[in-house]
C-alpha cells in the first residue's frame, strides 16, 4: 500500500482523502472522483434546495394537480385494457387459488375492493 491518495475540492480547496469524494466506475473499470467533496456536494443540494423550495414545493404540487387526473385515468385504461392479466396474477397474489375454490364470498369480496388496490 502506498500512501493514501488525496485530491483536491474543487470548492473547498481542501486536500482530502478520496474516501471523501463521491466515486463512479465506469463499465471498463475506470475510476472516477468527484470534483467536489462530499460535503461540499451535501451543501450543495441543501443550498439550492433552501433556494428553491418553494419553487420545488410548488412545482411538485402543479404537477400533480394538472396530472392528477390523467394519472387515474392512465392507471383505470390500463387496469381495463390489461384487466384479464391483472385479475388472476393479483387474484393469486391476494388470495391463494384455492380460498377462491373454496370460499366464493372472498373472491366476491376482494372484486369489489379492487378500485382500492389500484
Ligand atoms: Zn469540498
């Protein structure tokens, strides 16, 4: 073992050990650092957060106000365009096959429930 490596934050300045420094491998081995320090990155993500959280907290709200909709109605399209995959592998999921053999008021049940499932 040689001394332990160290780089330079591109933001702090600092001279830290690499173990400090977000890593990637890419897929022929290669090892890459971040330029940053991992504290300077934290900082980083809280920083623009605090600056932008209301636009943040915002845009989540929008987007799920004008998708709202669209999003239940994608998922309902779906669940009738798939529904005679879906009902049997859930089915069993939910109920083992032979409760439903058995006992019809499970099934009956569980098929008036389903709205709640998805
Ligand atoms: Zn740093």
């Amino acid at each position: 073992m040689t001394v332990a490596a160290t780089k330079k934050c591109k933001k702090c300045g600092k001279e830290l050990p690499l173990s400090d420094y977000g890593k990637k491998v890419s897929h022929n081995g290669v090892t890459y650092y971040n330029g940053k320090c991992k504290k300077c990155i934290a900082e980083q993500i809280h920083e623009y957060y605090e600056k932008h959280k209301n636009e943040i907290i915002e845009n989540k709200h929008k987007y799920y106000k004008e998708n709202n909709e669209k999003i239940l109605e994608g998922k309902k399209v779906y669940y009738e365009n798939n529904r005679s995959e879906i009902l049997p592998i859930h089915r069993d999921y939910v109920y083992p096959s032979h409760i439903i053999k058995f006992n019809g008021g499970a099934y009956n049940q569980f098929n008036s429930n389903i709205g709640e499932c998805y």
